[in-house]
C-alpha cells in the first residue's frame, strides 16, 4: 500500500514509460475517447465498485481509466499469468495525475510471469475492496472472476468442495485452494460478494460459454451482457486483432521465417479465420481442421486445405489452436511433429494442448530458451517448441490485439457496465447481448477515425429495404 493504494506490480518505476504508451494508444482508441467526452459531468458509474479480470495491457490501462473518468472505483487483476504488460500495470497503479511516490490510480494486481496460485491470490485481491464492502459490478474476460463469485457460494452455501472434474486437475486444485483458505477465513465472504453484485459483462467466447451454461441451469446468481457477441467485437479483435498478434507472438517468440512453412490452424471460427490470413498473408502453406462442416466449407472456399490433425500432424511446421476446446492437440500429436515445429494455443484457455501429458511423457526433457518459449525434446532426440506454455501466445509472447481494435471491443464494455449499472431493474438473472443500435454506434466512431465516409439511406431507400434511415440495418439473425 502507497498513499492509501494497495497493489502488487512487478515494478513502479515502469510508470512513466507506460504513461507514454497509454498517450499513444489514447489517439489510437476513438471508441474508448467518445464515450469519455460524451459522458463527461455525467458520471453514469459513480458508484460502481468495478472488479475486472482482463489481460492487464496498455489498451485495458485505457478500459480502466475510461471507468474511472464516468465515475467509477476499479480494482483490477489480469486473467491470464503471462498477458501483463508491467509498465502498462505500473502506470495504472500511478494514475495520470500521481508519482512513484505518491500513486493516484486503481489498485492492480498483476505482473507478467505470476505463478497459479499468485494469479488466484490476485484475482481474490481484485475482488476484496479494502473497507470489506467489495464490488458491485464485474468485468470479465473468460469468467474466472465471475466463477470465484458463483463456486465460493456453492462452497459456503453446501460446505462440499465443488466439482473436481475439471478439465485440468492440477490448476483446478490450485483454484480449490485458495477457495478452501478464503472460507477458512471468513465463512460467508463470496455469499456476501454475490448478492451485491449486479451484473458481469464478459469479454471473449469462452468466458460467455461458462455464463451459458450457468443462467441454463439457473445457478446465475446475476445477470450478464455478453460483449463477446457484439458484432464490433467479435468479428473485429476476434479476427482483425488476431490477424495482428497471431505471427507477432509467432515472430517475438521464435524468429523463425513463416513463409512456406507448413502452417495448421484448428478451428476456424473468428480467431481461426483470423489466424489462417495472417499466417497465410506471411506466404505460409495454411491447413484447417474444423468440426462444424459450414467453419470447414468456409475454409475450403476461403483456399484453405481442409484435413484432420492426424492426416497432416507430420508435415506441419507451425501448428495453431484456436477452438476454445479441450484436447485438440494431445501428446501423441507432438510426439509425431517434425523437429522444431513451433506449437501454439489462442484459445483462451491452455488445455486446447495436452501440456499435462506433454510434462509426463516418458524421457521427455524441457529446456528453457527465454521466458514463454520452451524447447521440448523427446526421447527420439526431436524437439518442439511451444509458446507460452501453451497459454494465450499472442498475449503470452507478444503484446495481445493493438489498440485501435480493442477501442471497439472496450467500447462495448464500457456501454454494457453503464447499461447494467443503471438500469439493474431491467435485467433477470440471464446472459443479454447490447443492441445492435449501439454495435452500430461503436462501429461509427471508428469508421470515422480511419476516415471513411458513409454513404446515408435516403428515406425511400429505407423504407424499401424495411429499415429506419438511422438504423438499425439489419435484422437480429443477421450474421456479417
Ligand atoms: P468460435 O466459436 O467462433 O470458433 C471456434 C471454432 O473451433 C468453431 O468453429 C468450432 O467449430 C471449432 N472447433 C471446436 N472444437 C474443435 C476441434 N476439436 N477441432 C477443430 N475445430 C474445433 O470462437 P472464437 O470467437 O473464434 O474463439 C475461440 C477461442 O479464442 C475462445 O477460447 C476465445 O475465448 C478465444 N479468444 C482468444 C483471443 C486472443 O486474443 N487470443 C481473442 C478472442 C477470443
């Protein structure tokens, strides 16, 4: 704690470079900018107690300062142990009117390279605001601070350790942990949290799949907006910012030249197209693998070869996860991979990679080559490299989606925290998308930024096609 701020960052003197970065992106973030001067002496969120969970980057320093400036008190943490960008987290903690010395900003928890249990005693410290009152509003980025709230209810409501069959036992006993340590401490801590909270708004794919499948089975304690289905996020840092962060990590990591490499992409939502023309505008020989026969025919008519991992596991140089799946890469697929193919996951999650299998296969030895990138040698004497640990690599090994995109996603968020805050009354206990007005919105302010001009409906034109002249333009099922 500095001058009545708590935090833990890797280093405070990183402020000042992270302030010059924050500048930048501030042009580069139209959305994020609009909203603040639309809502100046407004302060639409004073009040809200924002607990958010998302990789702590330069374009999330302007997330959370846009919070700040409609009003609200942010504590932070980042949801992913390699995705910090410690200056950025510095220059938070700092604040745009504080020092070294004496910080102004929001209490962050967050630094590149934490361990399992430091990224969960983080996230609780995110969540336990220091006059014990904790917050009433969550910002999310694949559910992890959300799923605290709703397991540690369970826990203290039943007293049984919830569910063991996770996808990764190990992480989740680190989870169990902590939620053990956190009752023993104050019995009714997440009961209290949960009934305060009134709403979440989720970031990525993954994250709204878990509100999903909890608002089916009635156990959402609150409601959510799903941000990732906002058109102006999902198909645009989805696809357009992974376009951009897939080959930097690629690059950053390894070095290695792309063009006319064997490149395998599984899974061909909005990241796996995204990942596909990146790789292949670097003049890589790109393959997909798809379960869903429109993603797989969208390839093939995209250029793409189609095939099933085990057909083309052998020839691939680079091989990319994209799913939001489990398992999609297991051990015998590595064991079969050419001598240093580079392997990588962008799903958000790490166990689209059997990396548990990997550390016990039998001989198997990890050598170190810098921080997120590991050389794995198998007994054969090949070796394959893997980013990250096979943790999110465009956020792992280089710096995540550039701000101009994530302007739009972070555009939605901060419209969602305001709809939700304001208009509670609105909203049961299920997972909501904005309007598409306001997709719209988004989509403007940054159609004009890049200078473009729109050409308007005349009203003859927009009773025609059955529209408002001002929007919106399409119907809900409408896909993009
Ligand atoms: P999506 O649902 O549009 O795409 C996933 C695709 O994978 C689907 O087409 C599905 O049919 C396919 N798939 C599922 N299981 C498969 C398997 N076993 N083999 C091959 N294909 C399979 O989802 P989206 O939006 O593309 O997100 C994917 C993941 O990326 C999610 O975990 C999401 O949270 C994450 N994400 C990561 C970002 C990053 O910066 N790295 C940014 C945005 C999302």
């Amino acid at each position: 704690t500095r001058n009545g701020i708590d935090f833990a960052v890797a280093d405070l003197s990183l402020a000042e470079f992270g302030r010059k970065e924050i500048r930048l992106a501030e042009h580069e973030m139209p959305g994020l900018m609009a909203l603040r001067r639309e809502y100046s002496e407004v302060y639409p969120l004073r009040g809200a107690r924002i607990s958010g969970s998302l990789h702590m980057t330069v374009q999330t320093a302007v997330l959370i300062e846009t919070l700040v400036d409609l009003g609200a008190e942010v504590r932070w943490c980042s949801c992913n142990i390699f995705s910090t960008q410690d200056h950025a987290a510095a220059a938070v903690v700092v604040g745009p009117h504080g020092t070294e010395e004496e910080p102004k900003g929001v209490p962050v928890y967050a630094w590149k390279g934490e361990t399992l249990p430091e990224y969960w005693w983080a996230t609780e410290k995110m969540m336990t605001w220091p006059d014990g009152q904790g917050p009433n509003m969550i910002l999310d980025d694949g559910g992890d601070a959300t799923m605290l709230v709703h397991k540690g209810t369970e826990f203290e409501k039943s007293g049984v350790v919830p569910g063991t069959d996770e996808a990764n036992p190990e992480e989740w006993n680190v989870f169990l942990d902590l939620l053990r340590a956190s009752l023993a401490a104050d019995a009714g801590k997440w009961t209290k949290i949960g009934s305060q909270i009134m709403g979440v708004t989720e970031e990525t794919t993954t994250g709204v799949l878990r509100l999903t499948q909890m608002a089916a089975q009635g156990t959402l304690l609150f409601p959510a907006i799903n941000v990732n289905d906002s058109v102006t996020k999902s198909k645009f840092d989805n696809r357009y910012g992974i376009r951009h962060s897939l080959v930097d990590g690629i690059n950053r990591g390894t070095d290695v030249l792309i063009g006319g490499k064997v490149a395998v992409v599984c899974g061909y939502g909005d990241v796996g197209k995204g990942s596909a023309e990146s790789l292949r505008a670097q003049g890589a020989r790109v393959i997909v693998t798809e379960i869903d026969p429109i993603c797989a025919l969208q390839a093939a008519m995209d250029g793409y070869e189609v095939r099933t991992l085990d057909e083309v596991i052998e020839k691939a140089d680079i091989v990319i996860t994209t799913t939001g799946n489990k398992d999609v890469v297991l051990v015998d697929h590595m064991a079969r991979m050419k001598h240093q193919a580079i392997l990588g996951n962008v799903g958000h999650f790490d166990n689209e990679l059997d990396m548990a299998g990997l550390a016990r296969y039998p001989g198997v030895k990890r050598i170190n080559i810098k921080p997120q990138v590991d050389e794995w040698v198998f007994p054969t004497g090949r070796s394959i490299i893997v980013l990250s640990e096979g943790r999110l690599m465009n956020l792992g090994n280089a710096t995540g989606h550039p701000s101009f995109v994530m302007s739009n996603s972070f555009s939605n968020q901060v419209i969602a925290q305001v709809e939700l805050y304001t208009k509670r009354e609105e909203y049961d206990n299920e997972v909501y998308r904005l309007p598409k007005k306001l997709d719209e919105k988004v989509a403007r302010i940054h159609l004009e930024a890049l200078g473009g001009s729109l050409t308007k409906l005349t009203k003859d034109q927009a009773e025609y096609i059955d529209v408002d002249v001002e929007g919106p333009f399409k119907s809900e099922h409408y896909r993009y």
